[in-house]
C-alpha cells in the first residue's frame, strides 16, 4: 500500500512531499524522464484560455544532462516528468510534475468491500490516466476547475477507487505560502466534499489506500488517516524537519534523512507470506519489504534468469513499450509485492524543484543497492509567481 507524506513545515522549502510506490516488483515501469504531450482537448478553460506553451529551456538531472529537454518541445506542448506505468496502454503513473507547475500524486484505494457495482476494485480505465489527466491539462486551467470537470460527467468514472493530490505549484501572494492543492477521489459526490491542503504553513498531511478526511471530518478504521503507517509516517517527517532546522542541515543531509522516513520498516508478517494475506498488516509500515510465497518467488527468479540471459539489459527511461507482458485490465500480480519506487520532492521560494526517484529493483527484479538506482533532476517553475485565475 504507498504512503505520501507531505509538509509545509520547513522554513527552506515551500513544499516537501516524499512517496513509497508499493507495487508487484517485477510491474514494467519506464525510469522518471522528460516527456511531452499536446493539452487534452476538454481540458481548455471556459473563458478561452489557451496553453502557454514552452520555452524549450533546458533542465539538468543532477548529472549534467539535459533529461530531453535540450532540444525543446513543440510549441503548445506541455512538459512533464515522470516515470510511466507500461503495464497498461493509457502509459499513466503514480506521480509527476510539468515545467508549468502541475503536480500529482495518486494513490489507490483499497476497497473494503468488492462487490459494489458502483464503486469498482478495477476499472476499464487506468488510475494512472487520472494523473496524466492533470498534468496534461492546459496549463491555464486552475485546479478549481480541474476539480468540477473531474467530478462531473464521467471524469472519474469507470476507475477503480483512488484520491488523486493536484494542484498547481504556485506562490501564494498574500503571504509567504503556496496556493492549496486539492485530493480529489472517486468517492467524493461533488466538489464541496474534496479537501484542500498544504495551504498553511507548519502543516503535515499523510495519505495511503483509503479515502482522506481532514480533522473537520468524521473517522472511521478504514481512512488511511488513522492508520499506523501514516499517523507514524507524519510523526517522523515532523520530526524529520525540526531536526534539520534546528541542526542547519545540508540539502543533501536532509534529503537522506527523507529517504530514512522512507525506508521505515514495521511490517509484522513473515515475508514469505502472500501479499492477498497480508492485506490489513500493510497498514502497519511505511516501508514494505518484498512479500511472497513460493509461487511468487520461482516467479522472482524466472525473471532474473531471463534478465541473466538476456544480459540483464533494462529497458531505457523513455521506452513506451510494455515488456513482453499483456495490458491487462485487472492489473499486473506476478513476482513479490513491495516498495518498488521512492521519491523526494522539494520545491523553495524561488520556485525551485529537486525531484529525485530512488528505484529499489531493476526491471528483472534484482535489488538495486540504495542510491545506485537514484535518478536526480533540478529545474525551475515556469510561472511560479504568478496567480492563475
């Protein structure tokens, strides 16, 4: 089950968010890279408003390249970092930013109950087009409006269960904050019921695989809210940040001290246990560590045999090409299930973003030593002081 952390807290940054993306390990993922879409045709604002466009600046990871941005992009273009889902056609994600300032954050929602025509565990149409809906979005569309259109018509229908973190990364000009970002589910009924967070400073919020109430709601055991990873998880990026504060820490220095949050691991269960067993035990850790039977395990070891065979060649960041597997609308449950992908995100008061992605295994299911796997990018907010309105 992933976990995003997300607070207001540091004096530094304008925004840390940090994410756990727990998946079936050997599930083909593309490695996060610059990418290029032409705005959704629905998403063109009432009034007219068309795209800004680019203008094709470069952007460096962290290793002197220019993560395909170099060259520009079309005029009308939006630009968006990610990695993408290859398991299934729609090429969506999990999470991702555009040069714009769009930014997003899915999780899943695990249903409690899976029988309920109306609310589907998974749908003909992939989470991760939710994501990619608003990234791909015209770049003059508020996040308001993002909101209504999505929960209108058949925005988010046909989906399985996920609340969705987005909104515009922009500097509020009231004060020293940031315009709120939005969690829209396919469990809200209209827009008056979607919360709104990280407009207020010295905030942390959390969220995994259940619906998010904020303290004005009512709770119950399957808001992720209460659960022990988050509430643990909230409790030690808290902390995380008093102590980088009060120490002066070093970027770098406070980055691993987010990783660690990251890699906190209290998964009750022994790891050979199956993952449809260790359902309710997945609440429990922040980290998962890879679960499994032996079915799963031979499964493991099939894959690293074939990537031995086949030298162990990856797949390259940009490849939209599935990995010899089926797009399969009932999801991808092959090998062990775990934390598959990590990921920081800080943004500062000049608009300033550092994105980095730890990957844990390669696409043959090796383990990748943590860090070798990290891929690292730096880029500024285009617009990052202006108010969309």
């Amino acid at each position: 089950m992933c976990i995003v952390l997300m607070t207001t807290a540091h004096p530094d940054y304008a925004l840390v968010a940090i994410d756990n993306r727990d998946e079936y390990i050997l599930r083909p993922t593309s490695r996060p890279h610059w990418w290029t879409a032409r705005p959704e045709v629905e998403s063109r604002v009432p009034n007219g408003g068309t795209t800004n466009g680019t203008n094709g600046k470069g952007s460096t990871n962290g290793n002197g390249s220019t993560n395909g941005l170099g060259k520009g992009s079309p005029a009308g273009e939006v630009e968006i970092l990610s990695s993408r889902d290859l398991q299934r056609a729609a090429r969506g994600t999990w999470l991702g930013i555009t040069k714009d300032g769009n930014f997003a954050i899915l999780t899943n929602y695990r249903e409690a109950i899976t029988d309920v025509a109306a609310h589907p565990v998974c749908g003909v149409r992939s989470r991760g087009s939710m994501v990619t809906a608003w990234l791909r979005a015209d770049p003059a569309e508020t996040t308001e409006h993002f909101v209504h259109r999505m929960l209108a018509g058949n925005g988010v229908k046909g989906v399985g269960g996920f609340s969705l973190i987005c909104g515009k990364l922009r500097k509020a000009q009231e004060e020293k904050n940031i315009d709120p970002l939005s969690i829209i589910s396919n469990r809200c009924d209209h827009a008056g019921q979607v919360p709104w967070i990280c407009g207020q400073r010295g905030s942390v919020y959390g969220l995994s695989n259940a619906i998010y109430v904020d303290q004005n709601g009512g709770f119950d055991e399957e808001e992720s809210s209460l659960w022990p990873k988050v509430q643990k998880g909230k409790t030690l990026l808290s902390q995380t940040v008093a102590d980088a504060v009060a120490s002066s820490c070093s970027e770098t220095e406070f980055i691993a001290s987010l990783f660690k949050v990251l890699d906190t691991d209290d998964f009750p269960l022994d790891h050979s246990t199956d993952v449809e067993q260790a359902v309710r035990s997945l609440r429990n850790s922040i980290f998962i560590p890879p679960l499994g039977g032996k079915e799963r395990q031979q499964e493991m070891e099939k894959a690293r045999q074939h990537g031995r065979d086949n030298h162990n060649h990856p797949p390259s960041a940009e490849t939209t090409e599935a990995v010899a597997r089926p797009d399969e609308v009932n999801g991808f449950e092959s090998g062990l299930y775990g934390t598959q992908r990590q990921t920081v995100i800080l943004v500062d008061w000049d608009g300033n973003v550092t994105f980095i992605e730890r990957a844990l295994w390669d696409s043959h299911g090796n383990a990748i030593p943590k860090g070798e796997g990290d891929e690292i990018f730096k880029f500024k907010v285009e617009g990052w002081e202006a108010r969309v309105e």
